[in-house]
C-alpha cells in the first residue's frame, strides 16, 4: 500500500513524473494546496525532518526545476546544494530575492510571474493613492467612532484629476497604474531605468527630477541594488509638503526612516504603503497618523491572481519540461 | 449689495461664508437662539437662500420669505429645495453641477476598491498590530468586474469612464435607454442588479427615485454583490440595507450617504465588508471652492440682473 511522504507522491508513480523542488510552499500553495501540480513529483523541503543541507544532497542532486516563493532568499550557498538545477519558477512579482548575477552565471532559467497580478497590484495602487487623497480610512474610523455631526466638518481631501503623478518604473504594473489614472484625469510621468518606445508619458532620466514635477510618487519597479533607497530624504523633500507616496514594490527602495521623519516634520502630505523595510514591522509613528494608508503586503492576495498563478506556475514547468518556450522568462538580468 | 440679507441655513464652507459677509448681509440661522424667531425678524429682508444636500428650502421656509428671489445652492442635488412652490413664486435656483463631477465619481472609485479590497478593514489590521501574527485574508478582485450604475448622467458617465480603464464591463439604468452610448441598457434596477456585480447608485433624488435599491433589488445584486451610494440616503432602503448586510445577502456596501445625516446605522460599525464616509463626495479643498464661486457668481449675477450661471429654475 503506498503511503504519501515528504517526496509528494505515491512511492509507485515518483520514477514517472518530472521532479520540481519546493524549499517552502508559496502562498499560493497555502491558500489552494498543491494540486494544481499534480502532473509533477513535488519534493517538499520543509515536511522533512531533515535539514536542509542534507535534505537536498539525499534529495535533490538530479533536480532540475524549482518553485519558489518571494520571501526566501536562493543565495549562492543554495545553489551548490542543487547542481542539476536549470529552472527556477517564482510565484513572486518581485526577484530581489533571487542572487540574479549567480543564476546567469550557471545558466539557470528564470521564470517570473508575468503580468498575471498586474492589474490586482495596480489596483491596490490606486485604492491607496484615492484613500489617501481623499481620506477614505481616516474617515471610515471618525464615522465609526461616532464623531460625525453636521457642525464639525471632516477635513477637507484634496482632488486627484490633473494630479501630476510620477511613476517610478513602467513596467508591466506601472503601465496598469498609468492607464487607470489617465482616466481619472491625471496627468501621467515616469522614470525607468530605460525609456520606452511608444510610450506617450513623459519621460524623467532620474527621480529626483520626476519628484520636483510630480504631486504623486508611485512605486512600481523592483528592488535592485541600485534602486535600494532610491526614495530618499531629498527624492521627498523634491516631491513637497503636499506630496503623495504610494508603494507597491519593496519597503526597501524608500528610506523608511526619512519617510517617517518627513511625515511626521510635515514634508510630505501622506503615503500610501503596502509594502515596508522589516515586515511585518512597521514604523510605530505611522500607526498613529490620519494622513497614511498602511496594507499588509497584499497586493496579490485576491483569488483571481492567485488562481491564476497556480495555471501560470503550472505552465511554465509544463513548458519546461516538454522543451518549449517559457511562459515568463526574465531576460536581461 | 452689502445691504442684501442672505440666509445660510447651516454651516458650510469657511470661504463661502466670508465671501458672502464681504458681498452681502449673511444671516447664519445656526447662530439664532429661537430659529422661527430669527426667521420672523428678518423676513421682509431676505432675498436669497443658500443651501446644500442638508438643507435647503422647503415650502413651509419659502412662504415665510416673502421678499425671497433666489435659492443659491451649494451642491448638485437640489432634494431638499422645493422646486414646484419655486417655480410657482418665480423664485431662481442654481446649484453647482460639473465642478464636482470627477470628486464625486473619484470617490466611487475609490469606495469600490475600499469594499473589494478591504482596505480600511487592512489597515484597521495592522495598526492593532495583527499583522505580526499572520496574513490578512484574501480578497476580491475589482478589475473586470461588471459595474452597473443606475443614473447614466454626469456624474454616472465619469463613474463609466473611469471604471473602464479597469476593464470593467459597464451597464446601466436610466430613465430612458441613452442612444449614443455603447453601454449595456437594463429597463429595470433589478435586472440591471441581476447583472452586475457592483451597483452604483448616481441619479438624482425624486418622487420615483426614492427607495430605488429596495429589498428586491439588494436581493438580485446577492451574497458576492457590492452596492455604492454617492446619491442620495434615501436612494436606498437603510433597514433593508442593514438586514440584508447582516444576513449575507448583500456581499458588501460602500456609502457615503444616509437617510437620516448625521446618523448612521450602528449595527453597520461592526461589518468588515462596509465602508463609511460622511457625505465627502464633493469634499476637496480644490471643488469647494470651484463649488463656493459658482454660489457667489449665481448671486452676483442676479443681484445684477445678468443671466444666471448655472440656473435650474
């Protein structure tokens, strides 16, 4: 009678399906279990007893494929644990925390996750910024509280449409987030690390000049060495004291000290954040103040982008293994 | 004109109020001790009337006002000024339509999100620091969901708009089915809830529109329905409201306005999937005093006897 163990499957069909390494299960195998990958032999590091080290040398030394989620750093030392290692599929927006230079250098693929949570994150992008300008949370609590009287009247928000909104990263999010805000009236700009053809958004070479023309910042691109406190104090004190910063891409490329140090000196007007430098901590100023919207890294956490995840996730190891193309490879590194 | 006594019901907007004391004679009727009192000292003197969505000029005020030639609102919705009795006495009405247009349909934007998203519920997470302890839950997409407004006017077509970049399918119920719009048409409120997702409540308040999202209506948008009112309160049936949020049969309300203002319905405080404003729709510094000109104009522009800018009656 065969019995589940920490390989996945059945002890008679593992020689028959294509082994994929799970260091520990990304959310959205927390949320859908595991079944989406059925087609596969999932070697789950984490229900071992085991270490880790002796884990993948018994386990892993003819592994090809790895699915990993955000939060777990693949360093080099990694690495040299799964020598047969050519995939690396994440379910995560972001790859800070892939070692990308190591990976290129052994020639190891990396599928990302596409566009599949872009428009979620855009979403969420903009739920901030119009809760924020208009002070939807902050007014949410006075009205639960009871303070609500036709004599005292509830501060005044500020307008959106012809806010000049700064994009920090036109990628396939900041693109989202541009094309929902040019209908409210906004008037878009951008900074990437490139500018883009047949985009018509005027372009910023760095955001220290997008900041001294912009109402809003928003945060779209990943977090690299050199975007790693790219938000800094003068990128803030450039923005203004009626100045707006919503970030959806890492805590880590705004100097959150200085953010909260302008928030609380008034040289900012608000922010609006999903993401933070040492989560879940966040600032303990931040959690008294009106003029911030704060969200707990869950700008993918709908359903939606997860179940699409698991279909995305699902093909681009199918894709692998049957020699095609990859879904999402990440090119230029 | 500085002897020309206008009345201001209530309090408003600190600019507004200045601008009219330095214009007029500004009668602040909160300020009397005995209202009827105040009312009746004054009578012979008061030409004009500037109300908002709170209040405005009913009968029983316009027949005590004999000498009254305009009624200036500051506000788009004129629910609370009786138009019939104004049209009777030749009295003028303005109110401050397309100014506010983009806050008002911002604002409906962003309550979507804010019910979809759960994002006060979120944020109430982690200021009493849950989020130390696990993960919020998850929650619902709002791009590409059918948004079905039920007014498809100024204020509903901005909502269109800008539910459109989210590629969110619009329908809508109007009066009369609109010939130049490629929006879905539904005949009824009913089948127009049967047919979306989020309900969105943007016509103005009247005789038929009143109780326009009733039970049956709540019922058919359903469990996984949104309904967003940047009307009118009494657009929507509150008690219904109340007990059809409560036992799960509406999924989720975004409301920025209520039958009885200032009062809001307590056993709606403790619902994650509510959001509460008080009557902000039109509330940034930039459109109030867009909003506070257009009054000042309209009354300047009577006083001189030149073409009123945005008259109703």
């Amino acid at each position: 009678m065969a019995t589940p163990n920490h390989l996945g499957n059945h002890d008679h069909r593992s020689k028959e399906l294509p082994q994929v390494l799970v260091l520990e299960p990304p959310p959205i195998m927390k949320f859908y279990g595991d079944q989406f990958l059925n087609d596969f032999q999932l070697l789950k590091a984490w229900e071992s007893p085991l270490p880790l080290d002796q884990f993948l040398s018994i386990h892993a030394q003819s592994v090809k494929a790895l699915l990993t989620p955000g939060r777990y750093p693949l360093t080099r030392n990694i690495l040299q644990l799964i020598p047969s290692l050519q995939l690396v599929v994440t379910t995560s927006a972001g790859l800070n925390h892939i070692d990308l230079p190591e990976f290129q250098r052994r020639g190891i693929a990396i599928a990302s996750a596409g566009d599949v949570y872009s428009e979620d994150v855009a979403d969420m992008a903009v739920g901030l910024l119009i809760n924020v300008l208009r002070k939807i949370s902050a007014a949410d609590r006075y009205v639960r509280k009871g303070l609500w009287d036709t004599k005292a009247e509830f501060p005044l928000g500020s307008k959106l449409c012809s806010k000049r909104v700064g994009i920090v990263g036109l990628g396939s999010i900041g693109q989202e987030v541009a094309k929902r805000l040019q209908a409210f009236g906004c008037r878009v700009m951008y900074t990437s690390r490139n500018k883009k053809p047949f985009v018509s958004y005027p372009y910023y070479s760095n955001v220290l000049e997008l900041a001294a023309d912009s109402d809003v910042l928003i945060i779209c691109c990943g977090l690299t060495e050199q975007t790693r406190h790219m938000i800094n104090k003068d990128v803030m004190l450039a923005l203004g004291k009626e100045g707006v910063v919503i970030n959806i891409g890492r805590g880590a490329i705004i100097d959150e000290k200085e953010l909260v140090q302008c928030l609380v000196q008034r040289e900012l007007a608000g922010a609006g954040l999903d993401v933070f430098e040492n989560e879940p901590h966040v600032p303990r100023e931040l959690l008294a103040m009106d003029n911030v919207v704060l969200s707990p890294h869950r700008a993918v956490h709908t359903p939606e982008s997860l179940t699409a995840m698991c279909e995305h996730v699902k093909g681009n190891l199918e894709a692998f293994f049957s020699n095609k193309p990859l879904l999402s490879p990440v090119m230029n590194i | 004109m500085e002897s020309i006594c206008v009345l201001m019901p209530i309090p408003m907007n600190s600019y507004l109020e200045q601008e009219l004391q330095k214009r007029f004679n500004l009668l602040k009727l909160w300020t009397a001790p005995q209202k009827p009192q105040f009312i009746k000292e004054h009578a012979d003197s008061i030409r004009a009337v500037v109300g908002n969505s709170a209040a405005g000029a009913d009968a029983e005020l316009i027949e005590a006002l004999p000498r009254l030639e305009i009624v200036s609102s500051f506000s788009v919705g004129v629910d609370k000024i009786n138009l019939a009795k104004c049209r009777e006495k030749g009295i003028r009405v303005t109110n401050t339509p397309d100014v506010l247009t983009e806050d008002v349909a911002d604002l409906a934007i962003g309550l979507m999100l804010a019910v979809l998203r759960r994002l006060c519920e979120s944020d109430r997470y982690v200021r009493s620091g849950k989020w130390k302890r696990g993960d919020y839950k998850l929650t619902t997409k709002f791009s590409g969901k059918t948004v079905g407004i039920i007014g498809l006017g100024r204020i509903g077509m901005a909502v269109a708009k800008r539910a459109e970049a989210f590629n969110c399918p619009i329908c809508y119920y109007s009066r009369t089915e609109k010939s130049d719009t490629k929006y879905k048409y539904y005949p009824s409120v009913v089948e127009l809830a049967s047919n979306c997702q989020i309900l969105v409540v943007a016509c103005p308040l009247t005789e038929e529109t009143r109780h326009i999202v009733n039970r049956e209506v709540m019922n058919a948008l359903g469990p996984k329905g949104v309904l967003i009112n940047i009307g009118r309160g009494p657009h929507v049936d509150e008690p219904e409201l109340v007990s059809a949020l409560i036992e799960g049969r509406l999924g989720g309300a975004g409301l920025d306005v209520y039958e009885h203002e200032p009062e809001v319905p307590e056993e709606l405080f403790g619902l994650e999937n509510v959001v509460l404003l008080p009557h902000v729709g039109s509330a940034t510094v930039e459109t109030r005093k867009e909003m506070a000109d257009l009054v000042l104009g309209n009354l300047e522009a009577h006083f001189s006897n030149k073409p009123l800018l945005t008259p109703l009656v």
